[in-house]
C-alpha cells in the first residue's frame, strides 16, 4: 500500500494533471451548457482499490455515465485516517466508501488512468484539507463540500469559524491552480440535512459558500439542489439558480445548476423508487439542470449494487430523453414560484453578502438564528426553523423562527399553509429532542 503522508509538489501534481488523456469534471459541464445536454452522474464507494476499480469500470462500460464519483468512507470524513487504514488492512469490505487517503495518490492515480470520465470526489467531510490535497495529487480536480454544508449535516461539534477556515484554505488552492491553468470543479451541497430543507434555505447557504469561493479564486461553481417532491417548486428552484448567480456571482467564475435526486426517505418498493427516479430525469430537464446526480431502486435497502446503479443511470437518462419534450408546466405558476424563491433568498443573504467580514457575519448569523438548518445535529445551528408541506407537497416555513424575513414573505408562507391544520394541533416534540415535526408524513410523503 503506497504512503499516503508523502504528497507531490504542487508543480509535480500540474505536470501531471496536464498530462492527462481525459477531459476534467469543468470541460464536460462547459460542453453539456454549450450543447444543451445534461451531465449523468452515480454515486459509487467501496473500501478496497481492486473493487473500486472494478466497480467505475463496469459503471462506465454499461452505463457511461458523463462523470464519475469516488464517494469516500466515513472515517476518512472524520479525518480518522489510521483507522480507515486498519480496516482497510483486514476487512476492506466494512468501509462505506473509498478510503483515499489510506490508499494514497498513487492508487488514486491508478484509478484515474484506468477509467475514461473524469472523477469528482463526494464525503462529507467538515475538515477536508487533507484529503483535498491527496485528491488533487492523484490528478482529480472536482470536489463537493463547503465550510457550512459539509459541517452541519455532518457533524455535531465541529466550529463553523473552523470548518470554513479550512475550506477557505481549500478554495485559496483552487485559485493557485487556476492560476497554474488547472480549474477544479466546487460544488455546493445544497442537500443539507435531506430532511425538509425549503429550497431557500438550500440556495441562501449554497450561495453564500459560493460568493465566499470565488472571492478566494474558485473559477468552476456548481450549485447543488435537492428535489423535494414537489415538481412545480423543484423546477422553479433550479431555475433560480442562473437567476441568482447573475446577481451574485456576474464576474469571475462559471455557475452550473445541479439537481440531486430525492435525498429523502426513499420507497422500498421498486416500482415507485423507479418512477421518483425518473421523475428526477424530468426534474433536471424541467429545471435546466447542467449535471443530475443519480439515486436507484435500492436506495431504502442499503448500499446499493452495481447493478442497481446502473439501472438508475439509464432511467434517469430516460427522463431527459426528447421523447418527454411534450411535457410542460404552469409557466405562470413557476415563475411566481421562482420569485417567491429569489425573494427569500435575498432576504437571507443580502446583509451577510454586504458585510466587512463574510465569513464572520456567517458564524454570528447561524449563533443568532438568521441562519438556520432545520434537524442538524451540530451545536452550532439553533434548529428552531419548522418546515412543513403545503397541500400540494411544497416545502414551506410553518415557523420561521429568527431568520431575517419580511412581513410579506411570511404571510406568503402562511398563505401557502393556510389549509392545513392548525399548528397547535399538529406540532409533536420528539422525546429527548429539541426538534420538532409539524408531521411525520411531510418527511415520509414521498417513500410511500
């Protein structure tokens, strides 16, 4: 097994990204912008390097996906390398992902030269300097996460001043290798916690680590959303992002829309986790999505086989196929949707954006509430944000705790809940949680 203490310089590490034989995660996005296509990606991410490489082989020889993912194991996320590295020594197959790290740049190497699409790294990880370094050493250049997003879903005592810090130093090298003619990808994980995130939430804090990215250099942004079941607000929210990123981010670095297939408890039976696969194919297509993230049949059964991943690829590409162009939504409804969205995304973040210090003014908005992920457990979000789902499935606030909205903007929310039952009669606490759910089948409603 290669040391993997020992890194190249980073005048070795680009020669070698320069002497590669294969487009990288920003030349497939700029080509699928430029042609209208939308980029197909799986999740993948086994313990041992000889599975690893059997899996991204057969993934992309049956199914071809446009780009390919190494999602990394959970100890590697915690920065507990020596004990990804013991299991990896006696039982790799106990790993939830690819322990990069443990295996070192070589192997990673390996797998980038052994596989024809170019890989983009997905973990999980609030502190993430190392493994960064040893992903751009074994020559791949797209790597999700943020200071915020890879922290609050995550973890549970990590501090935000630190999580940001490290990736503010993360985003600082992706401007020297900017500078160096390498552009590596960033993408923002505006999936959060999965669980009821209303689409501003998710735009506010994927933006605003965003704006922080290409301050420090970052030239390739994709901004990530999480389809929440309700067609007509998922599309209008990944049509938002274009808008916003207009605004936000004009000068500098090229912003690319991503939808994630539903991240919620997904339905056991095949048949219906089908059709909410395909549904997000239609999802992505709707919504002008340049990359869509892949989910499969199994996704309520464990760690999904490769079979089944396969399977998802060519479903999802059935959902963007031409055949569906016949489909259309209530223009009028999605564009008011749409506003609606870019209204309580300005109202989140505006004041942070014009702050001195961004970075600070992020911290003490999450300390004071005007920021907020609903059922995170780190100690670092007040979690007093209450979503709930209007009649239709929407995702709104039924209470919106300290976050800096308007009158206006709250009683459209109210509006949107108005025939639902009253609060009072439906709020329940959990036992020993300072959470609540307005109602269980709001996080349940599409599984069943």
């Amino acid at each position: 097994m290669s040391d993997a203490r020992e890194l190249p310089t980073l005048a070795d590490t680009c020669d070698y990204l320069k002497s590669l034989n294969k487009p990288c995660v920003a030349q497939v996005l700029a080509e699928a912008k430029r042609t209208g296509a939308i980029a197909v990606q799986p999740r993948s991410g086994v313990g041992g390097h000889d599975e690893m490489l059997a899996l991204l082989s057969r993934i992309e020889a049956e199914a071809s996906p446009d780009i390919l993912s190494l999602t990394i194991d959970s100890y590697s996320r915690l920065r507990m390398f020596d004990h990804a590295s013991r299991i990896l020594a006696t039982n790799p197959a106990a790993l939830n992902g690819y322990p990069l790290v443990a295996h070192g740049w070589p192997r990673g190497r390996e797998l980038n030269e052994r596989t024809k699409r170019p890989l983009d790294i997905r973990h999980g990880s609030p502190i993430a300097d190392h493994l960064f370094e040893t992903a751009i050493a074994s020559g791949i250049t797209s790597f999700e996460g943020g200071g915020v997003t890879y922290n609050l879903p995550y973890a549970k005592k990590v501090p935000l001043k630190d999580s940001i810090a490290s990736w503010r130093r993360i985003d600082g090298l992706c401007g020297e290798l900017a500078d160096q003619g390498i552009i590596v990808s960033r993408e923002m994980f505006g999936t959060l916690t999965a669980v009821l995130i209303p689409p501003s939430t998710s735009l506010a804090i994927a933006f605003l680590e965003a704006i922080s990215a290409a301050r420090d250099g970052v030239r390739c942004l994709l901004i990530a959303y999480s389809q929440g079941g309700n067609t007509l607000q998922d599309v209008a929210a990944l049509r938002c992002i274009d808008v916003l990123a207009r605004r936000y981010l004009s000068s500098g670095p090229r912003v690319y829309p991503v939808l994630h297939q539903y991240m919620g408890p997904f339905p056991r039976d095949k048949a219906k986790a089908s059709a909410l696969i395909l549904l997000g194919g239609l999802v992505a297509k709707l919504g002008g999505a340049t990359k869509v993230v892949t989910k499969t049949y199994e996704e309520a059964l464990g760690i999904p086989t490769v079979e089944a991943n396969i399977d998802g690829i060519q479903l999802t590409r059935c959902g963007l196929a031409r055949m569906f162009d016949f489909i259309a939504l209530d223009e009028s409804a999605t564009t008011e949707e749409m506003h609606w969205i870019e209204r309580e995304v300005t109202e989140l973040i505006d004041p942070l954006v014009e702050a001195s210090d961004l970075h600070k003014a992020i911290v003490e908005a999450f300390e004071a509430g005007r920021l907020d992920v609903p059922f995170s457990p780190s100690i670092f979000t007040r979690g007093e944000v209450i979503p709930v789902r209007d009649p239709q499935g929407a995702i709104r606030y039924l209470s919106c705790a300290g976050l800096p909205f308007s009158e206006t903007t709250r009683r459209r929310n109210r509006e949107m809940l108005r025939r639902t039952t009253a609060p009072q009669e439906q709020l329940r606490e959990i036992a020993g949680n300072v959470y609540f759910f307005a109602d269980q089948s709001d996080v349940y409603r599409v599984s069943v």
